[in-house]
C-alpha cells in the first residue's frame, strides 16, 4: 500500500470514538498456541513454550484490517528467557514489524505496548517511529514503557535501576526530534546544520505510557496522550480511568485515551457464561458484548484483544467479532462521558 494520508489529525483519532464508546483492536500475536490443542501441535512440532506459529500472520494481518477492528499491538522483547519469562511476544523486532504492517493494512492504527525506551538510542527511536508514521499514512501510536525484565539491562549494559531516568530523557529527546530546526544534542542542544528525516506525518506522534515507566501520575499525564494499563478487576480500571481524566484535566489538557487488555477465548455457544482466566475470560459473544459496555462505563476507550487462549480457528474468531460485535459497539455511544471530557 502506498503512503497516503488517512483523514484524522491524531492516530489517537481511530481508537476513541468522538461520541465516546468502546473500541476494539488485536494484540500480536496472532496465534492461538496457548489453546490446548495447538499446545499439543506447538509440542510435537519442537517449538518453545510462549514462541508462536506465524505461518498465517499475513492472511490474519489482512483480515482484521478490513474487518473493522480500529488497531493492532505489538509487545517489544528483545530477547526470549523461557526461564524467567516464557514469552516471545510478537516474536519480530517492533519497528521492522510496524514497517511491514504499514505496507499490508489501511486502516488499523499501529500501535506498540511498548517500545522500551531505555534500551535504545532515542536518536534511532525517533528515525525508525517517524519512518513508520510517514509509511503507514500517519497511523502510528508508539506506546512506550522502561521495562520490566531485568535481563536485557546487563546484556546491553545499561543500569536497570536508571531507567526511569533515562525513560524520561528519551521521552524529552523524541518530541525534540520530531521538530524543525536542527537535530537534539541530548544535553539540551540543538545543532541547526543537523536534522533527523522524516518528520512524523502527524504533527505530533501520540505517545501512551504502559505501566508507569517509573514514572508520577502527574508526569505521565503532562507527558503522555494515553495509558496503556494492565488488565484489571472493573472496579479498578474505573478508579484508574477516573484518575487519569480528573489529572489531565487538572492541568488543562484533554482526555487523550485510556487503553486495556483482554485475553479472549470466545465460545462457540453465544451464551456461553464466563470462565475466568488470568487477564480475561472463555465466554460467549453476548456475555462478552455485556463485559465491553461494562468497560466502557468504566471509562475504558480502547481494549486490545489477546487471541492466544482462542480454542476456535483466529479467522473464525476473528469474523464473528467483525459480523456480531462490532457492530454492536459500533451502535453505542456515551454522551454523558463526551461532556464530562
């Protein structure tokens, strides 16, 4: 697909709804090899435990951009420690990923949960994030984080009790180098006869925070356009979105968007009642459809749908979520939380 520019002012703009509501996107990657059966398959074929089957990456890829879903997310793990964490994550390096992506899709926003700050020059961050933002047509939602695996600090020798430190300066460093006028020093310079290409095709690329980088409340709602948080008890979320909002608007800036997770096994019966699982649930579509009007009461914006659990076919999931769904969010709107933004 070529470069074009896609009609929103902020790739914030294709995960939150203007009238307020839920939106959906999908987590990479895009396999289901934590059902039971596909750990059978996962084990007789000599794969790792948390190491995913990409064969139909592509095919899935394209499928849910032209199904509706508003976004897909990538994890950023450099290394894979089947010791100690057990999961590869989206398996490919972020930043060659989102070049792909921008290259198969038109629709979804690119969004990374996220991209470790401290392991890697912010000069480079900054190149590779704005390439991706031109690339896609301006689609581009870098969510950042320090880490929270302390393995790849001394591999690459970095201090992991500094991160949060240097989470800020990278932080600080990529807003400069998105800017005209000369290239960032890193020590408050600028150097004018230098510049780093492209510039985003945003005016400003958002930036959401995963976690709290080590970070205050009040920095990471100065700083960041959304928070990308941990899948929680309802109650909890609520308080979380409630202190977000009530923060930003403390220091006059709007919302932005509060963004969080589900790990989905969707149910051929679309009655099914809901087995919980660590950060999600097996359910049917309309317990399901009950839980997501339940998390935008709760003020959630966006939900990232982790399809690993998934004992059905991804494309079969996939299409059902599409058909009988979206839809239904798509129907609903919350004026009540439009004004109270």
């Amino acid at each position: 697909m070529s470069p074009s520019y896609t009609g929103h002012s902020s790739a914030l703009d294709l995960i939150r709804k203007p009238a307020g509501g839920l939106t959906l996107g999908i987590e990479l990657p895009l396999d289901n090899d934590w059902a039971p059966e596909r750990e059978e398959q996962r084990a007789r074929q000599g794969r790792p435990f948390g190491v995913p089957d990409l064969t139909r990456y592509p095919a899935l890829i394209r499928q849910v951009d032209r199904s509706g879903f508003a976004a897909v997310w990538m994890r950023d793990v450099p290394v894979f420690d089947p010791n100690n964490f057990g999961d590869a994550g989206s398996v490919y390096d972020p930043f060659v990923n989102l070049g792909y992506l921008a290259g198969i899709t038109e629709n979804v926003a690119l969004g990374t949960a996220a991209i470790v700050l401290p392991l890697r020059h912010p000069m480079m961050v900054a190149k590779a994030a704005a390439s991706v933002d031109r690339l896609s047509g301006g689609r581009l939602i870098l969510g950042v984080a320090s880490g929270d695996r302390p393995v790849e600090y001394p591999l690459l020798g970095l201090d992991f009790e500094g991160r949060g430190e240097a989470f800020r300066g990278a932080v600080s460093y990529l807003r400069d180098a998105w800017k005209t006028g000369g290239l960032p020093l890193g020590d408050g310079r600028i150097e004018p006869s230098l510049d780093l290409l492209p510039k985003p095709q945003q005016s400003q690329i958002p930036m959401i925070i995963a976690g709290q980088g080590q970070q205050s409340p009040d920095w990471i709602a100065a700083n960041m356009e959304g928070r990308f948080v941990y899948p929680n008890g309802l109650e909890r979320l609520a308080a979380q979105a409630r202190d977000w909002t009530a923060t930003r608007k403390g220091l006059g800036l709007q919302r932005g968007a509060f963004v969080s997770a589900f790990h989905l096994d969707l149910a051929d019966d679309p009655d099914e009642r809901p087995t919980p699982r660590r950060f999600g649930a097996r359910l049917g579509r309309n317990a399901f459809i009950d839980h997501l009007n339940a998390l935008e009461d709760a003020g959630v914006d966006h939900l990232a749908l982790l399809l690993r659990p998934s004992r059905r076919p991804l494309n079969e999931v996939i299409d059902e979520l599409s058909r009988d769904v979206l839809p239904v969010l798509n129907r609903q709107s919350s004026p009540a939380k439009t004004a109270a933004e």
